[in-house]
C-alpha cells in the first residue's frame, strides 16, 4: 500500500468537509478497498472513515412504512435487524462470511456496485432510495452500469430508505470461490406491482427483468413465468459460467424466488 | 503516525501506527502476538481472525487505527487463566482438529464467536460459519467434530 493518513470524523458534515481534500476517499468496512489499496489500484492521501459517525449507522422506520438503513451499517447488524423486511434480512446474513459481514457496509457496497453483488438487487428490487449528503436518488437513476454510479466525486451515501413490500425473497446462486452471487435475483411484491432485478449476470451490472416483472405483476405464481427467458446477449462470461448458463439461471432463479416468496 | 490505544487480550496498549498499519500488522510486529496468522493478505483464509469489540474479523482487512479504543482478542487471550486451554482449544487437540495448525488460530477464534451467538449449533451452522476459514490440511471434518464437541454435544457417533 502507498501511504495514507486516516481521518475518523464523527458527523456526516465533518466527513464531508474532509473529503473536500485532494486525493481523499471515504472507507466503509474496508472489505473491498483494502484489498483494492494492497493492490495498488488506488492511491489516496487521505482516508475518511465514515464508521464512527452515529448518525450513518442504524435502522429504523420511516413515517411512510420504509425501512430506513444508515449507510455505515453493517451487513451484521442488517442480518440481525431488519425483522420488518425478512428478505433483505436473509440477503445481508448471506453476504460473504461471518468476518466479511462484521464489517463491510451498505453504503459501501452500494458505492463500489460490484456486478455480482448482493445489495444492488435488493436496492433495484425494491425501488429504494439512496440518501446522499447532497441530495436523494431512485434506484433506477443510481445504478449505471459495472463499478458505475450516479455518485459525484466526494459524494456519500448517507441512508437507503427500502420501501417494506408485501412479499419478497432473495435467491443467490453461490460463486463457492469468492462468496459473492454467481446470479442472483430479488423479487418483491407490491400492492402496485411486482419488481425483479438480477445481479451478476450483465456486463452492464445489475437490471430489471422487465418481462418478468410484468408476468409476475399480471399473476404472482411460477406458471406466469413459463416460456419468458432472458437472451445470452450482453450477460458476463467467464471460467465461472458462459453467458447461456448465466441467461438460464436467471429463469431458475427467479422461479426459485417466487416459489419462495409466496 | 499516529498515537493508538486499545485493550488487546485484557491489557491496555499503545502504539504508533501509519494510517496503512494493517491490525494484523499491528498485533504481530508491535505486539509481538504472533499467534495471528497471515494466510492469504487477501480477505479470503481467516487465519488472521481476532475479535473487535466482541466482533470476528479479519485483522488482515482492518487499519490498526480503525481498533483506536476497541477491544481485541487474539489466539493469545483464549487460554484460561491458569495458562491451561480452553474448551475449545481442548476439543481441537482432543478431536485432532488440525494438523498443521496454520488455520486454527483462526478456525478457534470463529469457533469461539460462533459458541458465543448460537451455543449449540447444528453441523450445518458450523460449517456455514466457517464459510471465511479455509484449512488446507484437516479436510474440516475434525474442525467441525471438536466444535460440536466443545459445544456440550455429543459427537461419538460423527464419522472421522
Ligand atoms: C471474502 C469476501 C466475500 C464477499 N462476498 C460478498 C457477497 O457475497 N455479496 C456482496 O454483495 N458482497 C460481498 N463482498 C463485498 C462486501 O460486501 C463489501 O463489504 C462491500 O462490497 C464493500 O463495503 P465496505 O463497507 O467494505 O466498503 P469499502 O471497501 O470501505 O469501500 C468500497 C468503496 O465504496 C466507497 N464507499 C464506502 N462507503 C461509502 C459511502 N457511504 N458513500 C460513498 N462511498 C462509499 C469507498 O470509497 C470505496 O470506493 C465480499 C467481500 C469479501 C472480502
Ligand atoms: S490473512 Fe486475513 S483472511 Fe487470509
Ligand atoms: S491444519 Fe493446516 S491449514 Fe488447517
């Protein structure tokens, strides 16, 4: 690693002041960008912690019936908490291992946007806003493709506010190597309509599956997905699957979920 | 650098670290506690699992400067008080849960966060628990015996 100073400010306003600084970069739980860092993939000079600011961990209720989820968050604390949406519940205790999930952060997660990570599909399945210092983001808008975000340099995510739907499930299909999703596919049921969004699959990060959702919003069972499949076009292949395999799990997957969620 | 303070195995520490001075760092070279072990650098083993604030971790993915006032446990703080082993190192050694022995400090400290949320797990919550804890050497199937073992229940009939 280059060398760096870190700061460990104690409110979202005094973090924000010091990522104003050149080269000065946030750090969540550090279970990405530590290794990024050992790697010499980034040089900051300075490190901002957002760890030790109250008013970023936590979760609560909001007056409209979200989950609201401070972005400091531990993947732990979400596992352990979240009883009000048992699905993003099952999601976080599923990330990575015990350790992984002791530190690493939803806010973290969010911001790095990994393609096969768990929590985008959760944020885009749900339509969740994402919270920043400086202003609100839909999920629609947030998400732009792989490692790609809608955030501006210096900007953090302050709290994602999860709308709670009727129903929901998670179903990942396990990379056993790097515990991350090979596929994964959340679907969540509202009195409005159905979403489901894939991650791991597309080259451009996570997706709705807009047939699915409509199918699924039509008549929430297995059956209304017979006969709807994904093209291999534009899903991510490598040693781990070929794009075909991956277009074929997402089906699987989600059929799993409804089946799971009903 | 910068001053650190924090409680490592019950004793009050201090240390100058750089803000890069990973806690695995920390604890071998500072504290001469070299009981933690380096297996991958890459978040991937556990071999350099210690305890924060009651916490697993991996003390090879957390700065020292991010422990400044936590409580850490290492290999080191798991033996009783009369230098004898704990429970659950006596049911590593009793059930031959290593062989080489670089992973266990790792495979006790997960062993013992574990026993701590779900005191008599199931075979499949060990093994899901151990998810971030690779050994090399065992095939697992001791590790998993002794902690079952270390856990009150009864293991006479698990296949070796
Ligand atoms: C062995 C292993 C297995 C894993 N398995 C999974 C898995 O199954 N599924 C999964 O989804 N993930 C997995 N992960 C990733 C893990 O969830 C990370 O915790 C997460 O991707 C990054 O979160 P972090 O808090 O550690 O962020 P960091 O590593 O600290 O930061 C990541 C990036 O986000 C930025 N950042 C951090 N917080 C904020 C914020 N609040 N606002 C703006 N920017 C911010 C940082 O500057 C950095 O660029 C795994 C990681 C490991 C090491
Ligand atoms: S050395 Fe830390 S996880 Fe392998
Ligand atoms: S006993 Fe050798 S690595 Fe586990």
């Amino acid at each position: 690693m280059y060398a760096f100073e870190i700061e460990r400010p104690t409110t979202i306003a005094e973090a924000v002041a010091a990522l104003a600084a050149d080269e000065a970069q946030a750090l969540g739980g550090g279970q990405t960008l530590i290794p990024t860092l050992k790697q010499r993939l980034a040089a900051p000079e300075t490190l901002v912690s957002l760890t030790a600011i109250p008013e970023m961990q936590g979760l609560c209720m909001s007056d409209e019936g979200a989950l609201c989820v401070g972005a400091a968050t531990t993947h732990a604390r979400v596992a352990a908490e979240a009883k009000a949406f048992p699905a993003l519940a099952a999601l976080a205790g599923h990330i990575g291992d015990p350790a992984v999930r002791n530190r690493g952060t939803l806010g973290g997660s969010l911001a790095n946007n990994d393609p096969s990570a768990c929590y985008p599909a959760a944020v885009l399945g749900t339509g969740a806003t994402i919270k920043t210092n400086a202003r609100e983001i839909a999920a629609d808008d947030y998400f732009q493709g792989m490692f790609a975000t809608a955030l501006e340099e210096g900007e953090i995510i302050t709290e994602v506010r999860f709308p709670v739907p009727t129903t929901a499930s998670y179903q990942k299909f396990l990379q056993p190597a790097s515990r991350f999703a090979l596929v994964g596919v959340f679907v969540a049921q509202y009195p409005t309509g159905v979403r489901v969004a894939v991650t791991g699959a597309s080259e451009e990060g996570v997706f709705r599956w807009a047939e699915a959702e409509a199918a699924l919003s039509a008549d929430f069972g297995v059956e209304a997905l017979a006969g709807l499949a994904v093209s291999p076009d534009g899903m991510i292949a490598d040693l781990h699957g070929t794009s075909e395999y991956r277009a074929h799990l997402i089906g699987v997957l989600t059929k799993r979920a409804v089946a799971a969620a009903i | 650098m910068t001053d650190v303070k924090m409680t490592v195995n019950g004793q009050p520490v201090l240390g100058q670290v750089e803000g890069r001075t990973l806690l695995v760092d920390f604890l071998r070279t500072d504290l001469k506690l070299t009981g933690t072990h380096v297996g991958c650098d890459t978040s991937q083993c556990g071999a350099c699992l210690v305890h924060v604030n009651g916490a697993a971790v991996k003390a090879c993915t957390m700065f020292a400067f991010e422990a400044d006032g936590a409580e850490v446990t290492t290999i080191e703080g798991m033996a009783e008080p009369d230098g004898s082993l704990s429970r659950i190192q006596q049911a590593f050694q009793d059930h031959h849960g290593l062989q080489c022995g670089f992973c266990t400090p790792g495979m006790v400290m997960s062993a013992a966060a574990l026993l701590k949320e779900t005191p008599k797990p199931t075979e499949a919550e060990v093994r899901a628990y151990l998810e971030g804890n690779i050994c090399r050497c065992t095939g697992y199937h001791n590790i998993i015996k002794a902690i079952m073992a270390a856990s009150g229940q009864d293991v006479s009939a698990a296949v070796a």
